[in-house]
C-alpha cells in the first residue's frame, strides 16, 4: 500500500491539470489514482476534494482517501431478501 502523502501528490497533479474555468462552479471533486505495486497488479485510490480555507486563504482540501485494503466486502443476502 502506498502512503498518505504519495496517494495525495498524485491526486493534486491531477488536481492541477483542471483549468480555473473548468474548476469555477465546483465545490468538490474526486479523482482515482493509480498505482502498480510490485506484483504488477494495478492499486486504484479515490481522492475527495472539497473547497475549503487553509490557512486563511480559498483552495482544496482532501476530504478523504478510499483505499483498496479499507473495502469490505458485501454480507450475502438471503434469497428473495430486501435490504
């Protein structure tokens, strides 16, 4: 698994790519990063950034991380069962 600080600095790259008027009416945004681990096998993080203040001044903040380790997997439902 890959740490908090590389997952984000993908994300902002990501981030940066966006353009002022592509970003202008938006108040909160995700982004999926990718990343091979050493199996060759493809990691995928999703990003929520949300509008906000740091340090007195307008700019985004990362809301959350979803990780792949962090999933759970869904209960088996029984047949004929609404939930």
């Amino acid at each position: 698994m890959h740490t908090d600080e590389e997952i984000k600095r993908k994300a902002f790259e990501q981030l940066e790519k966006r353009t002022a008027v592509e970003l202008e009416d938006v108040n909160e945004i995700d982004f999926e990063v990718y990343f091979e681990n050493p199996d060759g096998e493809t990691e995928r993080y999703t990003v929520f950034f949300e509008r906000g203040f740091v340090d007195g001044k307008e700019g985004w903040v990362i809301r959350h991380i979803i990780r792949p380790d962090e999933l759970q997997k869904p209960e088996n439902k029984e047949d004929g069962k609404i939930e």
